[in-house]
C-alpha cells in the first residue's frame, strides 16, 4: 500500500499522508507535482513531497487526494530544497515555506501552462497574387505579414493598422501560417544592444574577479555610489550571456528604480523579465515559466522572485545588499540576500552582493574570509566624491526646521542654477499635534504612538496601524481651540520653502505625493529636464536615482537614529545619510551635503561625516563586539501578541519557565514589551534568545518551536519566531 505525503500551507510544522486519488494507477506520482487535497473542510493546494510505504495515521482516517494537478513538477527540487532549507533555518511551518515558493497564480490551482504569443508568417512560396484583385484588405495584410519573415503577432497586426480579423481567412486559404513564439537567444556577438564602457582600473578589477572564477563565490562590491557597479553588474552578466546562462538580479524596490531596469533593456538585445507588483498573478506566472524555462535570460525582481527558478544559472545579483526589504518581516521571516548565497552555493554560481554601504554582516562575513571584499573608492567618469557638513544648530532659531544659514546655502546653490534635494524622513504636515494650553498630544487610540498631521488632504493619520481621522477643533482633554503643529514633516517643510523661494518649483517626493499612478514619473521628468529646483522627500529619494544636477544635499534632522533603542539604529542612520548623500555630486558637479544636528560632537557622525563609511563601520563593528551583538553573537526573537495587556508577556514568561532549563547552553532575555507596546490595538511582548553557536541556537529553536506548540495557549495567542531579526 502507498500514501501520499503532502506539504500544506497550514500553520503546523508537519507534513500530512493521503491516499491516493480513486481509480488511480500506481507509478504516476511524481514529487513536486501539485495535488488537491481535503483538509479539514475545505480543498487546498498541496505539494506532493514523497511517496510512503507507511504512515502513522489510523487507515479509516486517510483520505485520498482529489486531484493531481501537474503531469510533472513545475519547480526544480533545488528551488524545493532551498524552501526546505528556509523552513528549518527560519523556524516556518514547511508547507507554507514549500507553497510560497510557487507564483501565487499556482498556490490558487491555475493550470501550470504557460500562455503563448502566436505569432503568424507567410507561406513559402506564395504571394499577394494567389489572391484576387478585389480582395484589398487581405492583400494588404498578407504583404504586412510578407514584411516579418520571423513571424508578427496580432497585437503587432492591429498596431500596424492590419485587419487582424481576416488571419483565419488567409489561413485557411493556406497563405500564412500561426506558430509558438519561442525566444531563442541572439548569437554570443549580437547580445548588446549599446556598447559597454570602457572600465575604470578598479571596475576592471572587481569584473575579472567576479567572471574568472569557476563555481560558487560570494563577493561584496563595496563601491560608493556613482563609482559604477552597475556597470560592473552589467558586463559580469554579459560574460554569463555569452555562456548560454542566465542572471538573477535581486532589487529592493523595481516600482522606485525604473532607470536601473531600463539600463539592463537598452545593454542586451535579450528579454528581460521583470518581476514586479504590478503584474497580475498570471503575468507573473509567465513571467516565472520563462525564467524556468530558459527563455528568459534576464530577471530582475524584488525579495520573492529568490524563488524564481531558472534553466540555467549563471550568476545571482543583490543590488543594495544592506537594504532592509530583503528580509521579509512577517509570515515567512527569510532574508533573501542570505538566501541567495545558500541558492548560489546549491547551484555552484557566483553570488555578487552590491552596495556603497555594506551591511555589517556582510562587511563582518569578508573578514572571517568567507565573502571575497571587492571594493571600488573612485567615481567612474569625472564625478569627485560629496563633501561633507555637520552643522550644528543647537540654540539656532530654526524656520521649520530649516537653519538660516541652510537656507542661505540652498539659495547659492539654486543661483549657480543647479539642484537642491532636501531630505527629511517623516511624510505628511507635522509629526503631531499639540494643545497649547494643557500640553496633551493627539495620540492614536490603537497604538503607543502619536498621530501624524497631514494636510493634503487634511487628516491626524497613524503611520503604525494607518488609523485616520479629522483633525479636532478642540483639545480631547481640556477643550482648548489652541492645537499647534510641533516638528516638521515633508508637507511643512515643502509649503516652507515655498515661502521662501517663491519662484523655484518645489517637488516633494513621498508616499502620498506618488500614490498615483505616473506621479513619481512626472516629477523625474521636471527634475532631469536640469533647470534649478527643490525636491523635498522621504528615503523614497535614497534608493536608485541618479540626479546629476543636485549639488547640494541637506539632511534636515540628521539625529533622529543616533539614540535609537535598536542596536541596528546607527547602522541604519548611517546607510540612509550615505545613499542620501549619494544622490549629489555626480557628473561633472562636485556636491556637498550637509547635516542639521544637535549632536555635531556624536564620535560615530563625525568619524562618518569625516572619514566616510567605511571607517565607521569598523568602529561600529568594534562595538558589537564589545556588547556581544550581531554579527558576533546570533539572535532569535519570539514574539507574542494578544488584544490584552499582560497576556503576551505572560505567555512569553511561561515558556521561559518551561523550557529554558532544557536549553540553558543559550542566553535568553526578556519577555519585554516590544518598542511600541500597543500596536494596531494589540499588546506586544518578546523574548530574545542569543548565543555565539548558530548551530546551538538552530538547534535549540527548532526543540522549542515543538515545545511552544504544544503550551495550552499557544493556540490562543499570535506568536512567532524570528530568526536574525532585522528589526528588534
Ligand atoms: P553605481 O551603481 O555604483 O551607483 P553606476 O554604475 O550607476 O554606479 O554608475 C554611475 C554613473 O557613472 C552612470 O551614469 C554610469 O553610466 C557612469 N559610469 C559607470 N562606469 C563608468 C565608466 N567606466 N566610465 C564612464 N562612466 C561610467
Ligand atoms: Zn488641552
Ligand atoms: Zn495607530
């Protein structure tokens, strides 16, 4: 007797046996394929992972499967095994881990068959004049077709002015003939489409590095921003081209960075797919088949497309390797940039991690000798490197936030006609609200937090759980009329310098101001038309974009991370003042950035402002390791959430009790209140375990993971476990 055993998206880490569908032979099962199964009340899409001879489960309690819905696996064990890999290693139930490695369009049960362009030629030896005089339109059609000897689709039809509802006519006049398309690649010397740039000594260097080496490798491009490592990308994939392979390039956000998408379109004359939002579940399905099958020799998408199989690896690309949309922060907890080496190792690939501000990690990872550390300190072209100002504005009268002498400075810049980009990282009108009179702040009643003022429209908005509501006309508490705006959001700060210069345009560049659809590209458009203007935004403006006619970067609050409770804070201050900073200065313009803040002595700000990133990162990194954090010591959180204060913590505190005798070799700490206790109307609590061993701390997660499962609450309370949080 044989039963099936299915991986299910359900919260249990187990598998779940079946049997076989009725009337089915035996032998036709093979592991991978998709299968439809009762589970519990409902009918759910499974992976068949292995056929059993024996199962635990009582035989009058099996049921068999409803349906096997693939006559082959779609996905190649690889991409099952790095699934499984996840599963163990970040503590997620294995079915779940297993189905979200499939396109959504399959986990619903669409049918696995790609979907087609036909496309139609004519037939050999025949011409217009098999057709008669009077036939005019047909004529002209077979000539439009006569045209693409490789064949033209309707869509191309239509656009070309053809009838495109007479193809059935001249096929069945046997005149033209409808096929497949099917991309097969250009000859090796065909590839580019626009001619490489010649490389700097130090491109050319890392290039050599990357490409000469046989088989798995992980290197750090650790290049400033602007020194040209996309170009290194680009020529790296090239070589992978000219071997018949194909490229994996991994974003954080395609939607913020069409110019780097359409960089990769104008190098190579081969398709380049692109996994991003808003592709339909079917579109990226498509997408996902020619990347599996080959003919895609070029995709880029952001953290999920790691699962993206592909024909024939050759290389795997993380761009902006230290940003933090890599790693997933809820469900599936896994980091895709880590992923990616253990994919890269699995597929014997080299694995290239890019950024100007490496993660720590990742920085740490080149001086164990595990990642190869390419670095590249020059600007390509002629650009010179930004120069840096803290200006401490302590006891200075501040024009919503903006220091005179800021102001004097942006003006200089705008008379030099160049560009201004002022960055502050808080959207709307104002952080919050204030009564004048009894000091009472509008707070949001769903979480340990204020409500942020927004003007345009005008509403208080809560940025934690998105509660909104009208702004009040008098104090909750006292009455009062008198509310005031305190600080300064991207609204104030573009309405104040509209104040101030009046006949600049003014271009803010924020969630709300780039919700529609083609706003984001209009304001591009207005910015590298080159004539002087303010663009005023959020880290929106950090990621991707190049704006060679900024030469002057302020930096508004420049403190705002240098206290944070999050040992990742000045890392993350860090990498958000570099990639800011980044935006100046390129091209023939030299730029300087400067920094408002009220900490001009912080030791860490002046070694960054002064020495640049990568001096910092060492004294950074100095400190982990003084306080035993990562990367030198690894950390899990659970965390646990429930609708009542107390509740999470004291949950948290009985599995302490429970089960840290068994697993004393690690360190555990807490349960404490999460940052922001109350959140979306839930009290958050977490319990931090710790230690140097990661295979002592897998190991003992994946113990505890049962232990958890098994405690009288644990199905009563949201809890979950985070395997090298990103945010603590
Ligand atoms: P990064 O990805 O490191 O920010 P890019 O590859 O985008 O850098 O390069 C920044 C700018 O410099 C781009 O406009 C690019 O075309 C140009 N560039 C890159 N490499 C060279 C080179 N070797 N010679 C001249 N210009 C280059
Ligand atoms: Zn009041
Ligand atoms: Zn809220």
């Amino acid at each position: 007797m044989i039963f099936l055993r299915v991986a299910i998206p359900s919260p249990l880490r187990r598998y779940f046996d079946y049997l076989p569908p009725d009337h089915a032979e035996i032998g036709t099962y093979q592991p991978g394929t998709r299968v439809k199964v009762p589970f519990g009340r409902r009918e759910l899409v499974g992976l068949l992972l292995e056929v059993v001879t024996e199962t635990d489960v009582p035989l009058n309690k099996l049921k068999p499967v409803i349906e096997i819905l693939d006559s082959s696996p779609l996905q190649p064990q690889y991409i099952r095994d790095l699934a499984l890999w996840a599963a163990d290693y970040y503590q997620h139930p294995i079915g779940d881990a297993l189905l979200q490695s499939l396109p959504v369009f399959l986990r619903k049960g669409g049918e696995g068959v790609a979907s087609h362009t036909y496309l139609w030629k004519v037939m050999p030896d025949t011409s217009a004049a098999n057709l008669s005089d009077k036939a005019h339109q047909q004529q002209a059609l077979y000539q439009l077709i006569a045209e693409h000897p490789q064949g033209i689709s309707k869509e191309a039809i239509r656009a070309e002015g053809g009838q495109a509802y007479l193809l059935t006519t001249l096929e069945n006049k046997n005149l033209i003939i409808k096929f497949k398309q099917t991309h097969s690649l250009p000859e090796a010397e065909h590839l580019i489409k626009e001619a490489p740039l010649p490389l700097h000594p130090e491109q050319q260097s890392a290039l050599q590095q990357i490409t000469q080496q046989q088989g798995f490798n992980t290197f750090l491009l650790d290049g400033i921003t602007g020194s040209g490592k996309t170009e290194v990308y680009l020529q790296a994939i090239h070589e992978v081209l000219k071997k018949g392979l194909q490229a994996l390039i991994l974003v954080p956000e395609i939607g913020l960075t069409p110019q780097t998408l359409q960089r990769f379109k104008s190098r190579f004359r081969v398709p380049v797919v692109a996994l991003h939002s808003s592709l339909t579940d079917k579109q990226r399905f498509d997408a996902w088949m020619q990347a599996a099958q080959g003919e895609a020799p070029i995709v880029i998408g952001t953290r999920s497309a790691i699962f993206t199989p592909l024909k024939s690896p050759g290389i795997i690309i993380i761009d902006e390797e230290h940003d933090s949309s890599f790693k997933q922060q809820e469900g599936f907890r896994y980091s895709a940039r880590d992923l990616a080496v253990v994919r890269a190792h699995a597929e014997q690939v080299p694995i290239v991690l890019g950024s100007a501000t490496p993660s720590l990690e990742s920085l740490h990872n080149c001086a164990q000798q595990r990642y190869q550390h390419l670095t590249i300190r020059s600007r390509a072209g002629n650009a010179s490197a930004p120069e840096f100002q803290l200006m401490d504005i302590k006891r200075l009268p501040l024009n919503n936030g903006l220091s005179s002498e800021l102001i004097t400075q942006i003006q200089q810049h705008l008379q030099q006609g160049t560009q201004v980009l002022v960055f502050i990282n808080r959207r709307g009108f104002a952080p919050s609200l204030i009564c004048h009179d009894c000091g009472a702040l509008a707070e949001c009643k769903r979480c340990d937090a204020r409500m942020t003022l927004h003007q345009q429209p005008a509403h208080l908005h809560c940025h934690h759980c998105d509660s909104q509501r009208p702004i009040p006309v008098r104090c909750d508490q006292c009455g009062s009329h008198a509310l005031k705006p305190v600080g300064a959001g991207t609204e104030r700060t573009e309405q104040t310098l509209n104040k101030l210069f009046p006949d600049t345009p003014i271009l803010r560049v924020d969630r709300d101001s780039t919700a529609r659809k083609g706003s984001m590209a209009k304001i591009m458009d207005q910015v590298h038309n080159g004539s002087p203007c303010i663009l005023v935004g959020t880290q929106m403006l950090a990621k991707g974009h190049h704006f060679p006619k900024v030469t002057l970067v302020a930096i508004l609050d420049a403190d705002s991370g240098l206290f944070s409770t999050d040992f990742r804070g000045m890392e993350r201050t860090a990498q958000m003042i570099i990639q800011v900073a980044g935006r100046a200065g390129r091209a023939d313009h030299p730029g300087k950035v400067i920094l408002q803040t009220h900490h001009a002595e912080h030791p860490l700000l002046n070694l960054l402002a002064t020495k640049g990133y990568e001096v910092f990162a060492q004294e950074e990194l100095k400190l982990r390791q003084q306080y035993q954090l990562p990367p030198y010591q690894h950390i899990a959180i659970i965390r646990a959430e429930a609708p009542h204060s107390g509740r999470a913590e004291g949950f948290l505190h009985s599995i302490k009790e429970q089960q840290s005798a068994f697993f004393s070799q690690i360190h555990w700490s807490g349960p404490f209140p999460s940052p922001m206790e109350k959140r979306a109307g839930v009290f958050r609590s977490q319990l931090i375990l710790s230690s140097q061993s990661r295979p002592l701390l897998q190991h003992s997660l994946s113990h505890l993971c049962l232990g958890i499962e098994d405690h009288p609450l644990a199905s009563r309370i949201r809890w979950s476990i985070d395997v090298d949080p990103y945010d603590m």
